[in-house]
C-alpha cells in the first residue's frame, strides 16, 4: 500500500514523503528513516501516516484495422517503402 508520511520538526517545517508499505506503523518508520537520512540535525515532533487511495486501472483495446488509432489510417502507407515518402 501507498503512505503519505507527514514529518513534523521541533523547530518548525514539515517533510512529506511517499512510501510503500504493508501498514501504518511501518510507514510512520520508513518516514523517520527516510527523515533523519535527509534532515539529520532535526529533532522529530510527530509523524503521521495517511493511506494513499489508488487508482483504478484503465484497460485500453487495439484494433488492428487501424494499428495508430482513430485519427490516423496509415495503414496503406505500411505498404509502401519509407524512403518513397522522402521523394515525392
């Protein structure tokens, strides 16, 4: 699953990272790992861990009478030689 990690300094400021993790509690430690490789003099307030929603896939068909899609027919310019096109 997909985090978004929201580290909170002491001093003031914020980090957002994005992680990749099985749940929460393993985010929140990838995000403080993550912060203290980053930002090593910083002291760590608070971190918190929001779950990513992830988006439904999209499936996408081909038709191979027109192999470029609706707005080109190039088909019969399969055909033909491509250097034919240069000396026209």
């Amino acid at each position: 699953m997909k985090f978004k990690v929201d580290v909170y300094y002491k001093g003031g400021g914020t980090a957002t990272y994005p992680v990749l993790a099985p749940n929460v509690t393993l985010a929140k430690n990838f995000g403080r790992s993550i912060s203290m490789r980053w930002e090593p003099n910083m002291l760590i307030k608070k971190i918190t861990a929001k779950k990513i929603a992830s988006e439904k896939a999209t499936l996408h068909s081909s038709n191979p009478d027109k192999p470029f899609g609706d707005p080109f027919d190039d088909t019969e310019d399969l055909a033909s030689h491509p250097m034919s096109a240069w000396f026209v």
